[in-house]
C-alpha cells in the first residue's frame, strides 16, 4: 500500500493502518517489498521466495538474527541512511549543465480559474559529471522541474539554461539538437517500453531517430555493447520488455537512455516499484554506469536513503520552492530546514526497536 510514495506520505498511511487495528482490532496482512514499513508495522514477518515461505519469525527475532539466507540478504540490500561523505566533482571550467535561477512554471487555468505555480523561485545547478538528488513528497515540483529540462514542460518565469540553451522561449527546432545529449530513465520500466518491440529494437531507437544507424540491425553492435554495460547478456536483446523482470528492464532502459553518451541524465524515481534487493543491484550499477561514462545526473526521488547513496549534492523542495540545498552530507546530516528534518524522521529504519524508539518519541525529535 505505499509503493513508490514519499515519506511523509508513507508515515501517515501507516499511521492510519495502526489506527485501524487498535480501534476495530482488524488484523492486518501487510504485503510489501520494503523492510522498514515491516519494521514499523508488523508483529509478525513471513518471508516468501520463489514461491515457497523460507522463514517466519517475530518481528524483532527476524530482524535481530535472520535464520535463511534469503532474509540476510534482503536486510544486507536495505539502503540505509549513514550519511556517506561523498567526495565531489573536482572544480572545473566548464559551464553548468543545468542552471535555474528563480525558476518559475504555472500551469494554466481552466474555465476561468487562475494557474496553478507548479515551481516558484527555484534556484539551483547540475556540474558536469555530477549527480544532485532532487527530493520531497508528492507535489512538491520535482518531476515538473525534471520535464522542464527535457523540455517537455513550458518555462513560464525567471531562466532555466539546459546543456547552454535558454529554456524559456526556447523552439523545439532549437532545442532538438541537444536532445541527443539528454538521456531519460522513467520510473515504472514496464510502461516506457513499447511492447511489440524487442529490448535491441528499443535501445537501438535512440540510434536511428538522431541519425547515427539506420535501422536496428545497424544499431545491434551498438546496442550489444550497451546490455553489457548494464550487466544484460547479448541474447536478452531478442525478448520482448514483458519476458524481463523489472529490475532487468529498468538495467535495458538505462542501457537506452546512455546510447548516445548524453551529458545529462534524468532518472524520475527509477527504483521506487523495485523490490529492495533488485533496487539495491539496480542503484549499485546505476552507480558504476555513471562513473564510467561521466555523465551529470538529475536523481529525482522521495527516498533519501537512495540520495545518500548517490547523489554528491541534495536539493530538497517543499511546495515548488527550496527548502535547503548543499552537500548530501551536510544537508542529511544537519538539516537547517524543518521540512528536511521532517522527511527525514519519516524515513522508516529497518529496526522495529529503533523504530518503535522514533515513533514514540513523536515527530521531528530525532532531529
């Protein structure tokens, strides 16, 4: 019931379960891929794989001392807050691949009503070969700003400069020669694939519609050499998206997002539907990809564990305007803003004591 929400979201879904259960002693079957909604919720864990039940257990004993190797390693994939110091992307003279300053975009109104600001005053900047962590819950503006980028959502207030280009005003005959230097992972791999293509017909799209192969069978090297990148075998190529797993279809999106060697990649929650092991290999080659090629990333996500993981800078939006920005170590690790300290006491721990702790202490005294 909480998949691919935000935080503070997913706390108040989980407080109305809790609720539920005390006043109406409804009991629960809580079914879910993320280890601390089960350390927050439950009193009891079956753990399933492949079919069959592999371990039940308390809550606590489970987390405590996992008896099946399965369960050890669907808590060792668990993507934890440690606030890791990531060193940054040495000063260059390069010109920023993303520039916003005080940003603004409006929707229109509809049948007299006045628009609706999406995003107001944003000010921030991608460098090159950087990854900036775009986070906050639902509404807050992150995937407006992201379609902006790409383009695909009208800049209506202050600028927006993409790969040097203007984006307010901009043609798409202007714009679509730097759309070969962006690159675009979606979050639900299933859905951003077209079904009566295969994997190598996919990947090779990039390819032929920016002139660089002429058809698929030209492309197929190519394309060979992206599935290897992404740890996919040649022969995966050949199957069409619904034969793939989604962790291996998110690995052949990143593969055709990274074709054309972009500069810049916007990845729009690319792990949020994965389960917590596949999301943890899927994230660790995010990773790899992306200091092998270099290029800067766009990360936009809710889950903040995953912005500590990767992300060298954190820019953290409530209501489309910045709550905070800086360094992912230093916003994580000292949040100035109310709003980041609140996200982040959202965020569940894999532990039921410590989480128990958290709840009871009550909102934002962990901070």
């Amino acid at each position: 019931p909480t998949t691919a929400l935000d935080v503070t979201v997913q706390a108040e879904i989980l407080d109305l379960l809790r609720d539920l259960r005390r006043e109406f002693g409804t009991a629960i079957v809580l079914i879910t891929h993320n280890m601390g909604v089960v350390a927050d919720l439950a009193d009891r864990v079956a753990v399933m794989y492949d079919g069959e039940l592999v371990e039940t257990a308390p809550v606590r004993e489970l987390f405590q001392a996992p008896k099946h190797v399965y369960t050890r390693r669907l808590l060792a994939a668990v993507p934890r807050l440690e606030i890791a110091d990531r060193p940054q992307v040495p000063a260059s003279d390069e010109p920023a691949v993303v520039l916003a300053q005080d940003l603004e975009i409006e929707y229109p109104g509809r049948l007299g009503r006045p628009g609706f600001r999406a995003v107001d005053g944003v000010s921030f900047e991608i460098r090159p070969g950087e990854v900036v962590g775009l986070v906050g819950e639902s509404g807050s503006g992150k995937t407006t700003i992201g379609r902006a980028i790409a383009g695909l959502t009208k800049v209506t207030g202050g600028s927006l400069r993409v790969l040097g280009a203007e984006m307010r005003g901009i043609r798409e005959s202007r714009f679509r020669p730097l759309r070969k230097d962006l690159g675009f992972v979606f979050q639900d791999p299933a859905t951003s694939f077209n079904p009566l293509l295969t994997i190598a017909q996919a990947v090779a799209e990039p390819l032929i519609v920016h002139g660089v192969a002429r058809n698929p069978a030209e492309a197929r090297d190519r394309v060979d050499e992206l599935l290897a990148a992404v740890q996919l075998p040649r022969e995966y190529g050949d199957r069409f998206p619904h034969e793939l797993s989604g962790g291996q279809r998110q690995r052949a999106s990143l593969a055709r997002a990274i074709a054309l060697d972009p500069k810049l990649l916007i990845a729009d929650e690319p792990t949020s539907a994965l389960d917590v092991s596949v999301q943890a290999r899927v994230l660790e080659l995010f990773g790899e990809v992306q200091e092998r090629f270099g290029f800067a990333t766009l990360f936009i996500t809710h889950d903040l564990a995953v912005v500590d993981l990767l992300a060298h800078r954190v820019v953290v939006l409530h209501r489309g305007e910045i709550a905070e920005q800086g360094r992912t170590a230093d916003v994580l690790g000292d949040p100035q803003d109310d709003y980041t300290r609140r996200l982040l006491h959202s965020l569940p721990v894999p532990d039921p004591v410590e989480q128990a702790a958290r709840r009871a202490r009550g909102p934002l005294a962990s901070a």
